[in-house]
C-alpha cells in the first residue's frame, strides 16, 4: 500500500519555517504527524539527518521545495518533547525514532505470546523479531534497541524477564 | 366684472380654498389608509394560503425558495426576520435556515485549523452538500448566502468578501478592511499573492502591500512560502483548491484548538 502524504505536503508554503507562531505550532504539528507516520510506514526505526534532507518526507522533488536543515532540526526538536525521538550522537546527526512506544511495542508481543499459548516459553530475541513464527506480526523485523526497550518494559510490569544466554539474550513471558 | 387678483378679500378667499383642500386632503389620506389596509389584509393572507399550500416545495425545491424569497422582498417582507410567528411556524421557513446555520458553523469550525477561518462559498457548499447525506433536502448556494447573512445580524462574526465571481465566507472576527479584502481577490486566481502583484495590479507602495500581508499572516489567513522564483509567496489556505474537499484526517482533528 503506498503512502498517503497529508493535504500539507502539497501545499508550497509547508516547507518554510512560518514567522507566525500560531500558524507554527499547526506546522510543526503536522510535520511531527508526517514523520512518524512515514516511519511506521516503512517501518523506519532510525534517522540520518543529512540523509533526512533528501528523503522524500524532507524533499518534494515535484514541488521543488524542501525543509531547511534548521527547520529540520527544530522538527526533531519537536519529537523529542513529545517523546518520539532520541539522539544517538552529541552532535545531533543520528536519532531513534518511536513512533510507537516501547511499551506498546511489548504489549503486542505479550498478546501474540498469550494467543498462541506460549506464556512461559523462552525465546532468544532473534526468534522473536525474525523468526518464522512472527512472520506477519507487527513486531517482526523490530530493531533490537526498540525489541529490548519493550521487553525491559514487561520486564518492569513482571510480565517478563530478559535472560542472558551464551549467544546473546533470550526472554521468558509470565 | 370681478377682477381677480389682489385685495384682503382675494386673500381671504385664497386661505379658505386652501384650507378646504388641506382638510379634503387629510380626509383623502385617511382614506387612502383605510383602503391600503384593506389591500395589505387580502395581501397577507393571500400570502398565508400561498404559504400553507406550497410549504412543502419550499422545503424542498431550492429554486423555489429562491422564487418565494425574491417575492417577500418585493413586498418588504423578511421570512428570515423573525423566529417565531407566521414564518416560522406556518412555513417552517425560519427553521430551514437556522438548521443551515448550525451546520455552516460546523463546517467552519472543523475546518479553520487550515484555512484560518476563511473558505470559499464552493468548497462550503461541497461541505454542507456531504455532510447533509442523501436523504435530506437539497441546498443551494443561495441557501447558503441567505442563511450567513443571518448568522451575520446574530454576530457570530460571519461575513463574506466577494472574490472571483463568488464569495469568501469569513467565519472568525479577523479585521479585515478594505485593503485585506482587494487583496484577498487578487490572490484568488491563484491561491497566493507577491508584493510585486499587489505593487503593479494596485499600484501600492511597497510598505502598504507589506502591512496587508503581515496581517493577514498574523490572523492566520495566510502561509509565508520563501522557496518560490524570484520573491516569497504569501499563500491562502482557503484559496488553495487542492485543499478543498480532502476530509479533516484524525491527526487534524487531533491538532484543532477549540
């Protein structure tokens, strides 16, 4: 199913920071809505700034007009107050992007455990995000950073513990 | 033989003539009253059978309404004056518009996040149209003219600005002046103005055509676009007609301040 752009991504003026307040908080709102929900749709977990400026999202090559890189970053800057972005480096270059939150990300793999009857079952972590079983799921192909914050989430709501093995990290579910 | 002309006695007589067409006068006058409002009775309730027997066409036939309302005016009558009374009660006239009303202000609200407060008459008429389904009576943009007129003497800060052949429908109490408004129908054709295009098609100086288009970026009316060729772009949401009729998604909905 390809991507839906918003009305805004066709309007000119979207890219320009606007020198309104009012009108740039309806901006950057829509901004913020666009990024993650371009994200979810390619499944997107993290962000390369310069990279950024020529993706799509950033760069509407038909329209010719594209996001500066300052107005990117006070984008960013938006997601991070809202809690869907997190830098990976000081210098602001590479960042995490949730547009889910761990703790529903563990939620549905808690409920696709509990429908298949595997509560206390352990799995390694590579079994979770690409195994066979999870084809399908909306957790498969989830990047480790995100699977462990979510898993450390039930951890934390005693729905699950996070175990070390030899070759790397497995979870039981409660 | 008399002659005619001055003398006390002349004058005398000229006074008493003219006091005798002053008193037929006003007994003329009174007269002329009592007939006219024997006329105006037959007249009103002529125009109360009238009514009663075409209440349903009014409801429903857009172009009849257009008829029946062209006529009231033509007899100093306002269907719309009123809600209670004869209107509204035997017609259901004053009830038609004020349902209007509700849902233009719906339609307005949902969509001023956008457009600032300010949409066409057109895309306001599509709104209204989808909004009212399949099985309820058809509108026309007359309706709709009639019914924001109304909201209008309720100050519930609805105006309309004429632009291109038809209509702004202003639904925020933005001050907008004369200046706001020329410049509005100059961005009409294209959904968005220069300085240069108000300076050579208004002859301003620069410094006015600046202050129009500040404010109407303050009141947000208008998007800053510094990306064009050549000089920045101030673009009107409500002119911009890729716009109109792309449903409020549930992230807007979620973004609209009350």
């Amino acid at each position: 199913m390809s991507f839906e752009w918003p009305w805004q991504y066709h309007f000119p003026p979207f890219f320009t920071l606007q020198p309104n307040v009012d009108t740039r908080q309806k901006q950057l709102a829509a901004w913020c809505s666009l990024v993650l929900s371009y994200c979810r749709h390619h499944k997107l977990y993290t962000l390369d700034v310069m990279e950024a400026q020529e993706s799509p999202v950033f760069n509407n090559k038909k329209m010719e007009r594209k996001l500066s890189v300052e107005a990117i970053q006070v984008v960013f800057e938006e997601l991070r107050k809202k809690g869907n972005l997190e830098w990976l480096d000081k210098n602001k270059t590479r960042c995490l992007v949730m547009w889910r939150q761990p703790e529903e990300w563990g939620k549905l793999m808690y409920q696709w455990v509990s429908k298949n009857g595997m509560v206390n079952s352990v799995f390694t972590l590579y079994e979770l995000s690409n195994g066979d079983d999870t084809h399908g799921e909306e957790f498969h192909g989830l990047e480790e950073w995100m699977l462990l914050r979510s898993l450390q989430a039930l951890q934390t709501d005693g729905k699950a513990e996070i175990i070390t093995m030899d070759d790397g990290k497995g979870v039981k579910f409660f | 033989m008399h002659r005619r002309g001055v003398g006390a006695g002349a004058i005398a007589k000229k006074k008493l003539a003219e006091a005798k067409y002053k008193e037929r006068g006003t007994v003329l006058a009174e007269d002329q009253i009592v007939q006219m409002s024997k006329q105006l009775e037959t007249f009103k309730s002529n125009l109360e059978e009238f009514a009663s027997k075409h209440k349903q066409e009014i409801r429903k036939d857009p172009q009849f309404r257009v008829q029946f309302q062209e006529m009231c005016a033509t007899i100093g009558v306002d269907p719309l004056a009123s809600g209670k009374g004869f209107w509204s009660e035997m017609l259901g006239v004053g009830d038609f518009y004020y349902e209007l009303g509700v849902q233009i202000i719906e339609v307005c609200l949902a969509l001023k996040h956008r457009n600032g407060g300010l949409i066409t008459l057109d895309e306001l008429h599509q709104r209204v149209l989808k909004g009212r389904g399949k099985y309820v009576q058809d509108v026309s943009q007359d309706d709709l003219v009639r019914a924001i007129k109304k909201l209008k003497v309720m100050g519930n800060g609805f105006g309309m600005i004429p632009v291109g052949g038809s209509y702004l429908v202003q639904s925020v109490p933005a001050e907008l002046n004369m200046d706001h408004t020329v410049v509005l129908q100059l961005a009409e054709k294209k959904g968005y103005v220069t300085v240069s295009e108000i300076r050579d098609g208004l002859k301003w100086e620069k410094e006015r055509a600046c202050h129009v288009l500040d404010h109407l970026l303050k009141e947000g009316l208008a998007w800053l676009d510094s990306q064009a060729t050549g000089e920045a772009h101030y673009w009107l949401p409500a002119l911009f007609s890729e716009l109109t009729s792309r449903d409020v998604t549930p992230e807007e909905a979620n973004q609209m301040t009350p």
